[in-house]
C-alpha cells in the first residue's frame, strides 16, 4: 500500500558508498513513494530506479573544483518542495550526516518548521574500507578511529585542521575529502610526530566495481597517488590495520574484478545478468537500449486471449514473453484455470523459470534454445490440426510460426510486447559509456543489438562483444559487429559461465 503523508515530508536519506546493495530497507521505502529526489554526485544514480517513473529527478551533485548547485539553493529546493507537500528524498552518499552537509539540510528544514526524517546510511569511512578489506578498528592494534577531512575551502587557513591533535590521537585515522591535499596532509601529520612508516592506503570508488586500492606509508602515499593517478572519490587511510588488506581483500579477489562490461539490456526487463556479472566482481554496468511496451496492434492479442482454451500448445519464446502474456491473461481472468487444457513450451532457461514463476508446469523445452531445435521436438510429435498459440514480440522471426504450420499446425503468431528503443539514460550507463567505455559489451536478443546500435554511441576501441547466442551473433555480424564470445547454452547462466572464462584464460 503506498502511503503518502498529507503534508510534505523531506528524507534525508543515505546511499552508501556506492554498491547499490548498501541502501538501507528503509532508504528503498522511501525512494518508493518519493515525488522528488534530490541527488548528489556520490549517491549512485542507479539507486534512482527504486523511485516511481513520475518521480521527479534533480541532480545537486558537486563536480570536484566546481558547484554544480550551491548548498543555498539546494536548501531552498527542499524547503520549496516539501513545503509544496511533496514527499521529498534527498539522496546523499554515504551516512547524511559524516561530512556530507546533511546537518546544515536538516536545521534548513527545521528552522522552515517542516516536517523531516533522517535515514542513517553506510558510510564510505567505515563501509567502504570494509571493501578495500581494511577493517577500520583492530582489538590488537587499533582501537580508536578519528576521521577527519583533509578538505581546504580555497581560502581557507591551513591550521583549520588540527594535525597535532589528529597525530597524536592512538588508532587509525581516516581522511576523507582533500585528495589533492595529500601531499600537505601526509607531511604535516609526519611533521606532527606520525612516523613516515605507518601503514596507509589510499581507497578510490570504494565499493564500487572500479574500486582502485593504493598501499603505501604515510612517508609514501601522496607520491604513489600522483603516480597513479588516483581518481575520485577518495579516502586515505592510516594505521597498522591496512596490513589486514593482505589477508581480507575480498572484493577485489573476486574472478572478474576490475573488469568493465557493459550489459545492454532493456530497463523493465527483469535481467540477472547485470547482478550475476557484479557477483563476480565485473564493474558491470547497463546500457538501457530496449524498451518493453505493450503491442501497438493489440487487436490479434485481445482475441487470442478470448479465445485462449481453445489451444492445444503454448509456445513462449522469451521472458518478456511470458510476462506480457500472464499480465494480460490474469487481467482479463480471475482464474489460472481459464487457461484450459493447453501444453506449454518454451525456449530458454529464462523463459522457463518466469513460466514457473506463475505456477504453471512446462511440457516440452528443447535442450537447445534456439527456435531449430525446438521444431525438432515437435517433428517427433503429431502437431497436424493442433492449435497452436506464439505469445512474441512484434516483428519477431517468422521462421517458428512458418514451419510450425508446414507441419500442419493452425498457427496464432500473437504480438505480445514490442520493444522500442531506450532514449533515457536514467542511471548513466550510456554518460559511462560514451566516457569509460568497458572492455566488453554484452547482447542478449537480437533486438538489443539494433538498438544499441541504434543510439549512435561510439565503439571504444579494443571491446569485446558477448553475445547469448546463434541469433543474436547474426544480428551482430549483419550489423557489422564481431563476436568474441557466445555462450554455449544460450541462457544467461551460460552467458555468465563464458564471460568468466574468456576472462579467466585471456588473462
Ligand atoms: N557522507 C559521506 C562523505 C561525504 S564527504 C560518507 O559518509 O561517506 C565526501 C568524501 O567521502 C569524498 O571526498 C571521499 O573522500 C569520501 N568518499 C565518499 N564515497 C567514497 C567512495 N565510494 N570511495 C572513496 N571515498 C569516498
């Protein structure tokens, strides 16, 4: 039940250091009945999906050196908003409150007497370095922690930071903000009795599939991150704990850590891809190039659904498919039954199980999931005179229809769904692309290669292209792409199985 608060509301809300993962429930509930987000450079805009499509987006980020929205006006927004009796989110990284001018958003709201709420987040200090594999406080060695910010507003007085308090303070200690600083604060902690051999780090994206981890010493670390050239956001870290990393580094031990690939793939489409990639360590990101709407021509689907006892055979060829089909069948029935005595086939691992997911049992799935092999299955069955409904999209093959009915099968080839191509690029994927490029790009129907290419987006050079299967590699090499990898079950498992390897054995 979606509950919306009679007067307006305005959540300060954390998103973590970046891993989408770290939302706190509470975080999700409120990005859910937002009307308005207000967000910032480093909340990760893939968050921003969470929020109902009608929601409006505002972007209040800061670009390093530069204000993209003064911490004013974004004080006045959410008074302005909230004080209009909207639901308000205002998404910030990590916890609100750390660093993050949340305090100052918060009395903003309270001196306006506007009602507000507070939802702590992951803070990227404390969160972030758990995935460099650096826990922050250690029983045998460190067991204070001083965070501190290593920022100096232009202008400002160098001695605003208290370097003799932060050296001489037992424990680690954190610096965030500031990277361009590091170089003074490195020296003037030393100076202020830290020894050059402390044990530091230098953690950027953390928690993020590009996560870069810099180990040094204080006496070092400023002169291995210039070398490096570190990127932002950063934090450094001092204290014996960064000795841990050797043992705990997790995140980046993973297989296909550091790995950029990007998924092309339509933003309802429930994926498994993107997730399955990230599990495994890959800096997977989406590339929206579909999108899933219903059929324009709905007049073939209405009757089919009519008339839907009277088939013999179902045949589901793609996950989208199956949920166009179900959508509209429990729209017009109540009950499953209604479905009446048809079989059901289907192509595809995925397909199966979105079959499951309505609780209806699958009769026949060729081993193969291509549409050849499923003709073969149903050769070795009689199918003359049978009834035979093809739930797809619109403009799909019409090989499956054609041959059904060359043995003798009354054919309904139904469109179910049409996809379109992606224009908005909600979560950046398409801003990452055309910027980092990725060092693979993955396709998994035909119609997400058209589309893809479609968007005009420049080819970085050097990628790598995956593909899911049979299909889809001629989609690709008609269109002049290459195909580095197929996968050999043409499913999404088997997809993730052979982009591990590639990697793997490339490497
Ligand atoms: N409220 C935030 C901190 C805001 S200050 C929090 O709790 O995490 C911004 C600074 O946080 C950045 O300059 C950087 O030092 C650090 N930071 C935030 N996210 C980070 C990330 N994913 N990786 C490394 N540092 C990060």
């Amino acid at each position: 039940m979606k509950k919306k608060p009679a007067e307006g509301i305005c959540y300060l809300v954390g998103a973590g250091p970046g891993d989408p993962g770290l939302l706190t429930l509470r975080g999700c509930e409120c990005l859910r009945r937002a009307d308005v987000v207000i967000y910032d450079y480093l909340s990760n805009p893939e968050l921003l999906r969470f929020a109902p499509e009608s929601a409006e987006r505002i972007y209040a980020g800061k670009i390093a050196g530069q204000h993209a929205i003064h911490q004013e006006e974004t004080n006045g927004m959410l008074i302005k908003f909230t004080r209009a009796g909207k639901c308000v989110v205002r998404l910030k990284g990590g916890d609100p409150f750390l660093f993050g001018r949340g305090g100052e958003e918060a009395v903003a709201l309270a001196a306006a007497g506007l009602r507000f709420e507070v939802v702590p987040g992951v803070t990227s200090a404390i969160g972030g370095l758990a995935y460099a594999g650096i826990p922050v406080t250690h029983r045998t060695s460190n067991s204070m922690l001083t965070i501190f910010t290593g920022h100096e507003g232009p202008g400002k007085d160098t001695s605003s930071i208290d370097y003799k308090a932060i050296a001489s303070a037992p424990g680690t200690k954190v610096m965030l903000m500031g990277l361009k600083n590091l170089a003074t604060v490195t020296r003037e902690l030393t100076c202020a009795g830290m020894s050059e051999s402390t044990p530091a780090a230098l953690v950027s994206n953390a928690s993020m599939g590009r996560q870069q981890t810099i180990v040094g010493t204080l006496g070092t670390l400023a002169e291995l991150a210039k070398a490096n050239e570190s990127g932002t956001p950063a934090m450094a870290i001092f204290g014996e704990v960064v000795n841990l990393r050797g043992s705990l580094n997790w995140f980046e031990n993973r297989p296909l850590f550091g790995r950029r690939i990007a998924v092309t793939r339509s933003r309802t489409q429930v994926s498994g891809l993107l997730e399955a990639l990230r599990e495994l360590g890959a800096d997977a990101y989406e590339l929206p190039t579909i999108r899933i709407e219903p059929p324009r021509e709905k007049t073939a689907f209405v009757e089919a659904l009519a008339d839907v006892r009277s088939y013999d055979w179902i045949v589901f060829t793609s996950p989208n498919g199956v949920e166009a089909f179900f959508n509209a069948f429990y729209t017009a029935y109540e009950d499953a039954r209604e479905l009446g005595g048809a079989r059901l086939a289907v192509i595809g691992g995925g397909t199966a199980k979105k079959v499951r997911e309505y609780r209806f049992g699958i009769d026949l799935i060729p081993k193969e999931f291509v549409a050849e092999s499923l003709l073969k299955e149903f050769k070795k069955l009689n199918v003359e005179h049978l009834r035979i409904l093809l739930p797809r999209a619109a403009g799909a093959r019409e090989l499956l229809a054609s041959e059904l009915e060359n043995l003798g099968a009354i054919v309904d080839d139904v469109p179910v769904y049409e996809t379109v191509p992606e224009r908005v690029d909600v979560a950046g994927g398409m801003r990452r692309f055309r910027e980092e490029g990725a060092d693979m790009i993955s396709f998994t129907s035909g119609s997400t290669a058209i589309n893809f290419m479609k968007l005009g987006l420049p080819m970085p050079e050097g990628i790598k292209t995956a593909s899911i299967g049979p299909v889809t590699s001629g989609e690709l090499r008609k269109l002049g792409l290459p195909v580095d990898l197929e996968a050999p079950q043409h499913d999404i498992p088997s997809l993730v199985e052979a982009i591990r390897r590639f990697f793997t054995i490339s490497n």
